[in-house]
C-alpha cells in the first residue's frame, strides 16, 4: 500500500517540503483528534445525524446503543447494557462518555449518580448525563427561570420540571410539550413545533429556553431561534457536546450553535 502512496505524495510535495515532513504533519493532527463516547437509546436517530454532520473536525464522537429497561416509551435503559457498552467504548479509549437519555434520569431519585457510577467504572473515564448537563448548563450562563420545550408528554415534561427545580435550582416558569408518545414520534418533529411553542409561550421573564430530547433534531436551528427570541437556547445534543468539550478541556468555541457553545461558560 506504501508503495502506491509513497508516489503520488512525492509528486504532490513542493520543493520545501519531503515526505518525512508530510507524514509527521500528518500523524500530529491524527493526535490532536478528541474522541469521546456517547450511550443513546436504540431507537435513537438524530444523535448520529447530528453530530456527524456538525461537529468540528478535531472532535469524534463514539457510539453505542442501549436497550429499553422497561414498557414504556421513555422507560431507562437496560442497565445490563449500560454496563456492557461503557466497557466497549472505553476500549476505543475515549476521554469521557454521556447518556443521551434525558428522560431517564427523571424516573429514579439518585439515577445520575448511580448510572455515572456504572458507565466509569465500565470505560474508565469520567462520565456524565445529558440530563445533569443541561441544568449544569443553565446555571454556567448565568440563568435561573428557564421554559421547557419539548416533544416529551405531559407527565415527562413535569417530571423535568420537578427534576430541574430540585437538582439543579432553577425555576421553571414556562412549559410546552408536544406529546410524542415514543422516539420514533419525536425523531420525525421539525424545528417548526420548536418555534411554535418558543412564540406561545415566551416572555421577558424566561432567561432561557431548554429543549430536552436527544432525538428531537435542534443543532442547526439554534442560533436562529437565540437571534429571534433574545435569548439562549439549551438543547440536548447541543449541551452534550459542551459537557464533553469541557470535560476534555477543549476550549476552542464552536460557532454557529448557539451561545453555549460559542462562549462556553
């Protein structure tokens, strides 16, 4: 193989330049690659659409898929499967790995702390929840009344609302879901039921609007909804991304995503 490509770079080089010097540029920005791994549910489709088409180059996401643990459609994840993949992604020696399963941490009191404890006992790397990372967030921006927006039922959406009330000291003075009863409801949302919700429900009084919801696709409409509405805006896939990035003591901004990710608080 290095004999066909050894040709073709020698042609390419300019006289400065020797092959010698191409490859060790060449292996320097191999290792200035980050990797991270993240745990999705099965049913999940947008987390891979996401951040494949808009992460920056230097950043690699890893996945695995986790099995639902229970009957209903926003039910955790099979725990066994928790435990199986986070040991599979540590062998692709990832810095730190997130559950993209917001729902999940608002059905069992102490369930960050507990699945965190499995998924870095499992890779061996720190670990975090998109759930936990949104409120982190919120907080990091410097704001405290936040309005949920999101495709979760009623019943979810209030689960959210105590969650983030109770854990991570914010007041939830706006909610609007959208009432998709499983993933699959969700993944086939457009930003439209976003911006529906954002213009019913908005007012000088929210400091943030937060879309939970790893398969509701955001990413590429955020900084147009904060330039409409005035105001941050904290999505799923979008805030696990700053979790990682500082876990990883990744500083460079990443533009066009919003605020948290251009100023990374």
């Amino acid at each position: 193989m290095l004999d066909l490509i050894y040709p073709l770079l020698r042609k390419s080089l300019s006289p400065q330049m020797s092959l010698c010097s191409v490859l060790v540029s060449h292996k320097k920005e191999i290792a200035m690659i980050r990797h991270f791994g993240v745990l999705i549910p099965s049913t999940n489709t947008t987390v891979e659409i996401e951040f494949t088409r808009l992460l920056p180059e230097p950043l690699q996401f890893h996945v695995a898929r986790l099995g639902k643990g229970g009957n209903t459609p926003f039910s955790p994840s099979l725990d066994a499967d928790v435990a199986y993949q986070s040991k599979m992604l540590g062998n692709s020696k990832v810095e730190v790995v997130c559950l993209i399963q917001t729902s999940a941490s608002l059905f069992e009191e102490g369930y960050d702390a507990r699945i965190k404890a499995m998924i870095a006992e499992g890779a061996n790397v720190p670990a975090t929840t998109s759930a936990e990372a949104i409120g982190m967030a919120a907080n990091a921006l410097g704001t405290k009344k936040i309005a949920l927006v999101s495709p979760y039922s009623e019943e979810v959406i209030s689960r959210a609302k105590t969650y983030y009330e109770t854990l991570s000291g914010l007041e939830v003075v706006a909610m609007e879901g959208f009432g998709a009863t499983d993933a699959y409801a969700i993944g086939a949302l457009d930003e439209s039921h976003a911006l529906a919700a954002f213009e019913q429900i908005d007012s000088p009084e929210i400091e943030a609007l937060v879309v939970p919801g790893g398969n509701f696709p955001t990413m590429r409409h955020i900084a147009g909804w904060e330039e409409r509405f005035g105001k941050p805006v904290i999505t799923t896939n979008q805030v696990v991304l700053w979790s990682v990035m500082k876990s990883m003591g990744v500083q460079k901004p990443i533009e066009g995503l919003g605020r948290l990710l251009s100023e990374l608080p």
